[in-house]
C-alpha cells in the first residue's frame, strides 16, 4: 500500500488485509510492553492544517508503539497560517526526510494533491479532508462492527448482511461518506437517516437507502446504529429550526435506544454532542462501542502505518493509491 487517501477505492482484499493486520496490532496492545521495534528508524508527521485532538493523539500513539519518531505539525501559529503553500510545506517535510505523513486538511483533495505532486516520496495518509473522506475512521469503525459480531473470529470475515443505519449531518460528514462506501464493499447493507437540508444533494450513486425518520429506520432492526456529530461550526445556514427540534425528531434517546433490538449496537465517531444527537443513556449504555471505537483506532492506524512503512515498496507504482 502506497496512500491511504480514500475509502472508495479500496478493494475488499486490501480492506481485509487492514483490519486483520489490525487484529494483530490489537494483540500486541494486550501485553504489558506495548511497544514493538517494527518502524525504529520511521519518521511520521502529523500534519494537521484542522484542529483534531482525538485524531492526532490517535495516530501519535500508533506511531510511537511501533517506535517511529513522530513530530506534530500543526498549521495554527506556523509559516502555514502566514501564507505558506501546502507545495512549501511538503518540500520542507521531504527535506527534513520523512516518511510518512498524516494529513488532515480543510479543503477536500488535499491529501490527494500531496500524495500524487510528485513534492514529497513520503507514503500519505488522509485523516480527514473537508467532507471529502476520513477513511482510517471508516476503517476503526468496521474493525469495531467485525469484532462485535465475530469476537476472536474476525479475522478473515467482512460484514456481508450487515445492517447498519447512519443517522445525522450526513451532509457535512466525512465520516459518513467513508463509511459508506467501505461498508458497500464489505457486504453490509447501509441505511442514511437526515433531515432533507442535511442529505448531499446527490446521492443516487451511493450504495445507500436514504430515510427520513429515524424511528422508521429503527423499525428495520440495525445491527448498528452510528450517529453523527452535528458539525455546528460547519453550518453558516438553518438546517433544522432549533437544536430541541433536531433532538426530537432525530437525536438517539432513551425512547429510541429501548426500541433497538437487543443485539444491536450504538456507535460514534466523536466528539459527542450530548444531548443534541445522542442521549447520555445511549452513550454511556453498554451496547455503546465509544470508547472500544478510540482503542481500535490506536490498533487500525499502527495497521496502515505498518502496511505503508514495513512492506516492500521497492517496483510499487506511484500511481496505486489505494
């Protein structure tokens, strides 16, 4: 694997192969040293041109446990927000030898430009770009679905038949798109709950049905149920009347977790708007994968950085970015 860039390009084999090296990565962390030597000599930079605490420690401590240097780059207060261009920033990162570099950017195709200028040979990982994709979120969240439904037998299987409902600002959500089309390619069966002002305005090609009414969505019976985080600082419009309105029409309560089935799950990407689109009983239920969503996203990043860093890349063409 070269880039990480995307969910939609990624095949079922390569998305198999993350979330079961993943497995092995999760095994590790088990032990009382956690630490292991495969990338000593590594550099990885997170290069964050968007705030994202969670993300950045996340892929922080995937690359420190596999003993790469890192070093956090953030755009706030550096020659980036006096002007810089992204082709500056790449060239000062390829003169200073790294290797890989984890980028979360506001305008969408960043990581994509970055990865194929031909500015930079270091591998490229997108953690998010505008409300393009954030593929390495769509992966933990499958690897979280998979271990779930197959516990210790997860290796090997995907996610055919699953049902999963989407619910909340799909419009603004890279999160969401990710996980649809990995979710499409690993067999599951994938459902979007918004209000209409916060559904793309076209999403006939996407392998998804589209609801408008949460409790009609809840009815189908999910396996999973992922809310999304209303993007508030995203919205310069009126998407929904009030805040008490989206809740009651849309947000996860206790009304609606009592009527999953019993099997089901309650996922979210964070951070979490507690009382806005998810009660703090759904939260903080034990059907919730919150916070096994933050531990597997250690495991599922260690993944695509061993995979983009410990493989072979010698005869690999630039132009495989998946």
């Amino acid at each position: 694997m070269r880039h990480l860039l995307d969910t939609k390009t990624l095949t079922r084999d390569e998305a198999l192969s993350i979330l079961d090296v993943a497995e092995d990565m999760a095994d590790t962390q088990q032990r009382e040293v956690k630490k292991l030597p495969t990338l000593r000599g590594k550099t990885v930079v997170n290069l964050f041109f968007e705030d994202s605490t969670r993300t950045r420690i996340s892929f922080e401590a995937a690359a420190k446990r596999l003993s790469a240097d890192v070093i956090n780059f953030s755009a706030k207060g550096s020659s980036v927000s006096k002007g810089e261009s992204l082709q500056d920033t790449a060239q000062t990162l390829q003169a200073m030898g790294a290797d890989a570099v984890v980028i979360r950017h506001g305008a969408s195709g960043a990581p994509r430009t970055l990865a194929t200028s031909g500015w930079i040979t270091a591998g490229v990982v997108n953690a998010g770009d505008g409300t393009h994709e954030h593929p390495t979120q769509a992966l933990l969240d499958a690897f979280t679905m998979r271990k779930r439904r197959f516990g210790a037998d997860s290796r090997g299987r995907d996610l055919s038949g699953l049902r999963v409902t989407i619910v909340g600002d799909v419009l603004h959500s890279r999160v969401a798109r990710s996980n649809v089309w990995l979710l499409d390619t690993l067999g599951a069966e994938v459902t979007l709950v918004a209000p209409p002002t916060l559904v793309p305005q076209d999403v006939s090609a996407w392998p998804a049905r589209i609801l408008y009414d949460l409790d009609d969505a809840i009815a189908h019976d999910p396996d999973a149920l992922m809310v999304l985080r209303i993007q508030l600082e995203r919205m310069n419009a009126a998407y929904f009347p009030t805040e008490r309105e989206y809740s009651r029409r849309w947000g996860l309560d206790a009304g609606r977790l009592a009527a999953l089935g019993p099997d089901s799950i309650v996922m979210h990407p964070g951070p979490m708007n507690r009382g806005l689109e998810i009660s703090s009983e759904a939260a903080d239920s034990p059907r919730s994968t919150v916070l096994d969503q933050v531990a597997n996203g250690v495991s599922v990043r260690m993944a695509v950085l061993y995979l983009l860093l410990a493989g072979e890349r010698a005869g690999e063409e630039s132009e495989d970015e998946s």
